[in-house]
C-alpha cells in the first residue's frame, strides 16, 4: 500500500542544552547528517531545531515504511535525511492551527529527501516557533496528500489521542461523506473503516504537548 508519515514536535518540551549534546544527537543523526548541517543554506537553522527537524522526517518516515513492514524496529540513523532546501517564505505559517492539501509548493516548506537502504521518500516540513511538522510521501508531487496540525488545551495523553482521532475523522467525513471509524491495526497504525470495511485510505497521526497532527492520502492516489 502506498503510504504516508507525519510527526510533530512540540519545541517547547525540547531541552536545547540537552539536544546540542553530541552523545544526543548522535544517536539521531548520521555522520552525513551532522555534516550537512555545515552547508551555508542550512546553517542558518538552530542546531536543535535542526535536531529535530530530521528527527520528525525519520519518524514520519519510519511510520510509512512500519505499514509495509511490520516487522521494522525504529532506528534513526538508518533513516538518512540527503538534501534539505529551506523555505523562500520563511514565515508563511504563523498560526498555530493549519490544514492542507496536496501541499507540494517548495517555496513555503523545509523540503527534501529522506532514504532507507534503497527506499526514497520526500517531505515537507514546517517550522515555527511553537512546532515542528513533518509530512513524508512516497511521490514527490504530494498529489492527494493531507496535512492538518491543530491546538488543544489539554496535554494528557488520552485526550491527545482522542483528539487527533476526531480531527482526522473530521476531515475525512467531510471528503467521503460517511460516519467512519478508525481503529489500530495489530501492529499499531491507524486502519479506517466504514461499515467494518477497509477503505484502504492511509492515515497517519502524531501529538506532542500541546498539538496534535494528522496526514493521509486520498485512495485516488493508489490507482495511478
């Protein structure tokens, strides 16, 4: 099934002291990785903030491949981010709420490549000075994809989960017109269903503090 990732970060729980340590991020990023944070376009990012930039690309590219291969454990500096090009407009999103599709401009992402072994992968990323979202797609057009960030009030974990929930199913509902479900597959990822049936949609969820996040893509997409 083709597929799609998505991670946010919510960057005030990030200890910066912490996160600019090199026994941290090296257990995140690959020698090539901290390297290619020398490079003058992307020197301009914070080094934490870069830290978890490829820290939400590996995830939300870790979350597709996991539905193709159950069997995957999560590594992250196997998870290889190769080219990073950041944002003409570097402050095209300032609200904290933000949905949308088929988000494929370069001009308004952090944008690039990500690879495991053999397997490329394209993202979009946005960062403010609250988050960091990450988008993963297997086609570098992002034709059909969705990506929503919201937030919300309350940081427990269940009402974190509740309300990723009912944000994706939202915007589901409103495309397909039915009243859909989504339940965890045995090995975790989101399955949505109308009438028990699969649709088959891949759907993507993410929380931290106080955001929550979704992605999917349209099963239109499957067909091409």
């Amino acid at each position: 099934m083709i597929s799609t990732g998505n991670d946010i970060v919510a960057l005030k729980s990030v200890n910066k002291i912490r996160t600019n340590e090199y026994n941290f991020y090296s257990k995140i990023l690959a020698a090539a990785e901290q390297a290619l944070h020398c490079q003058p376009e992307i020197n301009g990012i914070p080094f934490e903030n870069y830290v978890w930039l490829l820290w939400s690309v590996k995830e939300s590219a870790y979350k597709c491949l996991k539905r193709n291969d159950p069997s995957l454990l999560f590594s992250p500096t196997k998870i290889i981010v190769t080219h990073i090009k950041t944002p003409l407009n570097q402050s095209a999103f300032k609200s904290a709420d933000v949905e949308l599709e088929n988000p494929a401009g370069e001009d308004d992402f952090y944008n690039g490549k990500v690879q495991y072994g053999p397997k490329i992968f394209y993202f979009r990323s946005i960062i403010t000075g609250e988050w960091i979202s990450t988008v993963v797609n297997e086609h570098e057009n992002f034709e059909n994809v969705h990506w929503g960030i919201r937030t919300i009030d309350n940081t427990g974990y269940k009402h974190q989960s509740n309300a990723v929930r009912q944000f994706v199913l939202s915007k589901l509902n409103s495309i397909y017109d039915n009243d859909l479900q989504i339940v965890k597959s045995p090995v975790g990822y989101p399955v949505v269903l109308n009438d028990e049936l699969d649709m088959c949609i891949p759907v993507s969820m993410a929380h931290d503090g106080n955001f929550v996040a979704y992605s999917f893509i349209s099963p239109s997409i499957n067909n091409n």
